[in-house]
C-alpha cells in the first residue's frame, strides 16, 4: 500500500464553501483536490494500493482529515469540481472524535488532527517525507508500505515536523526543481512503480 | 524552448461554454487546463521556456489552437476554472485565418489546425511522441528543443498520427503505467530538467 498525507493549512472543514470558489473561499481546497487526482489515475484505470489523507486545518470545525481509500473509491472524476463535491460532502457529515463515518464509496471524514494521522499511519508503514533537502527518489529503496508525507503551498509547521521527525522518516526530494504538490506525487509514483514497490 | 502539443478531440472552439461545466459541456477541456498546469507550474515560478499548443477540434468553429507562451504569461493559476476562463477569453475573441490574436498577456488563439501546428513547429525544433511502445525516456536524449506530442483522453486520429509520424518524431514513453496526458508532461519535464534541456 501507498499512503499519502497532505496537510492543508487553511483548507475548510465545513462543507459551507462553494464549488466556484475552492481556491479562494475554500482555502486552497484546489491543491488538495489535485493531490487526490495524483493519487489515483491512472490512464484507464485507478490506482487500488493507495489511500491519501487530506488534514483540513482552517475554518470552525478543524481539524478534520478526509480519507480516500482506493481499493473501495467510487465516483471520483479527474477534474477539481466533482472531487471537490466529494469532498464537501464529507464534510457536511456529521462527525464526532474517535468516528470515521463514510460519505460514499471510498470516501471517509474524521476528526483526526495531523497528530492523529501520523500515530493511526505509524502502524501500518514507513515514514517518507518530501523534502528539498532529502536525497534523490532515484537513490532510494522505498519501503514496502511508504507513507508520504507533503505540505500544501506551505511547508509544516514547526511543531508538524517535529512531530513527523519524531517517527524517524526517511527524506527524499524529486528533482532539481521544487514542484507542486501533487506534481511531486506523480514523480514519487513513477518511481515506486518502476521500483514495483 | 520546450514545446508541448495536445489535442482535444472534442474540446470546444466558441466561448460559450460555462465554467461550471469545463468536463461536460466544453468536451473534456479539463483535460487540457491540467496540460497547461503541468506545463508552467514549478513551486513558486512559471517555466519560462515553454510554449503549449492547445488544438480544439470540437464544435462549429473547429479547428482553433489556443496557444500559452511562458516567456509572456501572466495571471495564470493552478486551479482548473481560472485555466478554462482564460481560454474561454481566447475563443470569445475573433480570429481569421492565419492571424494569431492575444487575448491575455501569454495567451493567444489561432484557427490552426494540428497539420499547421505540425508545420510551424518543425522549424522549431524535434518531434517527440510520447507513446506506450517508446523507449523509455530515461534512456533517451533529448533534442535542444524537443516538441512533445500527446492525444488528450483519446490516441491521435489515424490521420494526425499518419502526419506526425512524416515528421519522424522519436517516440518516447514515461514507465510501467499508461497515465494522463497532464501525469505524463509532469514526468517528462522532471526527465528533461535532471538532463539539463
């Protein structure tokens, strides 16, 4: 399996946003939306071995974490309004601490905090974290059940990173440039499918 | 220069599709405003040196090519709708044959078709076609200024492939998995930047 956690810094957690608007009044919810594009598609196909965690941290109700587990996801279109209705949808539920409750196929909300994320996940992988400063992905034998983890437009906090430093996870960088987010997670796939992890 | 070249099959030519319905209605264009994200997008700059040849094959003023030119580009987003409503601008603009109109700074449109686009560009630089039975494009060498051809969610018409392939392009592929178009750009731009092109 393949995990990845994307924390979003000021993305909503009530479902009061409009689809018109994810990348102002939703706080960046685009990125988000792109990353669970990443995470899935394949050219006819979606990926099953994947599961992402959005950690929504703005707005009233944070924090929240939507879950998308390929081997059960139904519904999920390439483009950022249908996702991001899912999305929506996951978050008009209601949730309480300790719940997962499913919105549709595939598609969880939680009240789980970053924190909470990192100790639900220490249990069922390896730690890898996308970073400028970490070595080549092409240098790297990826573990079998990586769990990567990326920053939105931000980097983590400080007491974020701690936090993952804490579990020891690996560093590794894509390239020369710095990218996106999700353009990162299509390089990190690329590599593990090559590495047929 | 980096050059990329999709074609839309169905995507539209007049600007009077809606925002709301850019994989509907607008005959898949968020497919090719992924294309135009993979293409510009780095963390926190837009690739300079490269120019992306959107060709609109659908509706009743087929063809159109709406062009992005890096080196000009401004108030280009990463979010899908902001992508679609300034090639929505692009179409809503008059344009004859032969002429090329700017519709925003780096934005232009042109009632080319993918033959002239063909034309055009192989002054410019070298063929390259991205399809499954390439070499991988780790073992390849990239020309100084390689044109990247790529169908949308459907292979090039026998036709266009029939006229690309007059222009001998190398043919490429990005690794064990067929993805999308966008997923693809993102791998051949990582492959070109660590060879330095």
């Amino acid at each position: 399996m393949r995990y990845f956690v994307i924390t979003g810094h000021k993305a909503v957690t009530t479902g009061d946003f409009k689809l018109d608007d994810i990348a102002g009044g939703a706080g960046r919810l685009d990125i988000l939306v792109r990353c669970v594009n990443s995470a899935f598609f394949l050219s006819h196909d979606l990926r099953k071995d994947v599961e992402i965690y959005l950690v929504l941290e703005g707005g009233e109700a944070a924090p929240k974490t939507v879950v998308f587990k390929g081997s059960e996801l139904r519904y999920l279109n390439p483009d950022e309004r249908s996702t991001a209705s899912l999305i929506r949808n996951a978050l008009l539920k209601p949730v309480k601490q300790g719940e997962e409750v499913r919105s549709s196929p595939g598609v969880y909300v939680t009240k789980m905090s970053f924190y909470d994320v990192l100790d639900l996940l220490a249990q069922k992988g390896e730690f890898v974290y996308l970073k400028e400063d970490g070595i080549d992905c092409r240098d790297y034998t990826f573990p079998e059940n990586p769990i990567f983890v990326l920053g939105d437009n931000r980097d983590l906090t400080e007491e974020e990173e701690a936090a993952l430093v804490s579990h020891s996870p690996d560093k590794i960088c894509i390239g020369p440039h710095s990218l996106h987010a999700d353009h990162c997670m299509i390089i990190v796939h690329n590599e593990a499918d090559r590495k047929s992890v």
